[in-house]
C-alpha cells in the first residue's frame, strides 16, 4: 500500500487538512476574529499546514532519494526555464488587467489603488511586504500542494484531470476561512455569489500551476514564484464582485487554451521524462 501514490496522497491531504483546520476553528468559534492577535496567529499558523504536512511525510515515510527529489525542486533555480518566467510572472497580472478594463467598460468601476499609492509614498515599506507575502501563501502552500501532492495524482490521472481534483480540495481546505471574522474570505461570504466565484478561480488557476509545473522539469520554485504573484497583484490591486467575475472568465479561456495547445494527458507539448512522476 505504501508504495500506491494515492496511499501517501490520502494521508497527506488528511494530514494538511488536520494541522490547518485544528488551527482554524477556534479561530471560527472566536467572537474577535482577526482583531485579535491570538487569533490573527492562529489564522496564519493554519497556513502552514500543507507545508508541515508534506514535510513529515517526506522525512517519515519516504526514502532519501525522494527527500532529496523534494528539496531540489523547491530550490533549483535551474530547473526553471528562461521562456517560461514570462507567464509565471504576467499571466496573473495580465487576466487581473484585463479583468478591470471589462468591469470599468461595463460598470465604470476601477481598481482601489490605495495599496499601491501607499507603496508609491513609503517605498522602503515595500522589501518586507514582499517577504512577508511571500511567507504568508506561497511558500508553506506550494511545499504542499506541488512540492508533494500534485506528482501522486499525476501518476495515477491526466495532468488536466489532477489539478481539477487538486483544485476542488485546495479550495475546499479555505473553507473555515470564510468563517473567520475579518479574514479576506470572510469578506466574500460563504454561499454567495463571490464565494463561488473565488473557489472556481481557484480551481481554474490549480490547472495554470501544474502547466507551468510540468514544463519546468516538475520545479516546485515555479509554483512558489507563481502563488507570489498572485498574492502580491491582489494585494496591490484588489478586486471587486465584477472584475472577479471576469477574472475567472478571463482565466477560463486561458486554461481552454492551455488545455488544447499543450494537451491534457501532461499539458506539456513533448512530453519530458520528469513529468508527472519521481524517477531517481
């Protein structure tokens, strides 16, 4: 059993949901919310969960060979492919641009730039705002969701069919967030239309991640550097029901694309070696 991937995907999934949510539901049964510092801390140490997670398992049930596979993807700059920081770096962006010009056509409504000026004003604030988005998503995430989970479902599905599961539990595992007064997901409220909305972006962008995932020699770093431009684009330049709305469609059509160009079985053209499994 040990060695049947969806073995140690089952218990990674279990594993991160438990450390995560364990942390979140005082948080849920707190009166105080964000506004309270324990509680503030308990919010951010729930996100380190699918880190942890994937940690014991590669330092408890995997062998050295695999542990050793597990830090280089997360730290080889040189796995990273030249063409490829492109969209890692303005594709996000670029769907949020796109996104705000339709909802300014349609409702006259724009971004709120009080982030950005703030930064204009204070730009020595800005080295450890990036540090700490960086902390705060895309580095105890991406050790998780890519840096262990996303290769097990590889080896037993397509590559499409992985990060749509994938998807559904990375935003499955937000849920208590939405109950968490004062969080950004709390904001969106559960059960509404911009609820859906985030959870289907979520899903969507799962598959952009394992695109660029694959065709950079399975680089965990790509993920890593990927979550931080979206943390960081939404931080500066924060949505609203309708330019969500059509940040998603924009996206759709985006992963429709990646999804017919670069094929599903591994949504990379030729199909490398590395894609999708552990050799050692």
């Amino acid at each position: 059993m040990r060695s049947d991937p969806l073995w140690g995907f089952g218990l990674y999934v279990g594993l991160a949901f438990g450390l995560s949510w364990t942390c979140w539901i005082p948080a849920v049964l707190s009166d105080q919310g964000m506004r309270s510092p324990p509680i503030q801390w308990l919010v951010y140490a729930g996100i380190l969960g699918p880190a942890l997670a994937g940690l014991v398992l590669v330092y408890f049930v995997d062998d050295k060979a695999r542990r050793a596979d597990y830090w280089a993807r997360a730290v080889q700059f040189r796995r990273l492919r030249s063409a490829w920081l492109v969209p890692i770096f303005l594709i996000y962006p670029a769907a949020t641009a796109v996104a705000f010009v339709l909802a300014y056509a349609v409702a006259g409504h724009g971004p709120d730039l009080q982030q950005a000026k703030h930064f204009a004003w204070n730009p020595l604030s800005i080295p450890g705002f990036m540090l700490w988005t960086l902390m705060l998503g895309p580095l105890p995430e991406e050790l998780g969701w890519r840096g262990y989970a996303l290769d097990r479902l590889q080896q037993k599905w397509t590559a499409l069919t992985s990060s749509l599961m994938l998807g559904l539990i990375w935003a499955t595992w937000h849920m208590p967030l939405f109950l968490v007064k004062g969080s950004y997901q709390n904001n969106l409220v559960l059960g509404s239309l911009s609820s859906g909305v985030y959870c289907v972006t979520i899903v969507l962008l799962s598959v952009l991640f394992t695109w660029i995932y694959n065709n950079n020699n399975r680089s965990t770093l790509s993920a890593i550097l990927l979550h931080f431009v979206l943390n960081l684009t939404g931080t500066i330049l924060p949505g609203f029901p309708l330019a969500d709305a059509f940040k998603a469609l924009v996206l759709a059509m985006v992963v429709a694309v990646v999804a017919v160009r670069w094929k599903s079985q591994t949504l990379v053209r030729a199909a490398q070696r590395t894609v999708g499994c552990f050799r050692p």
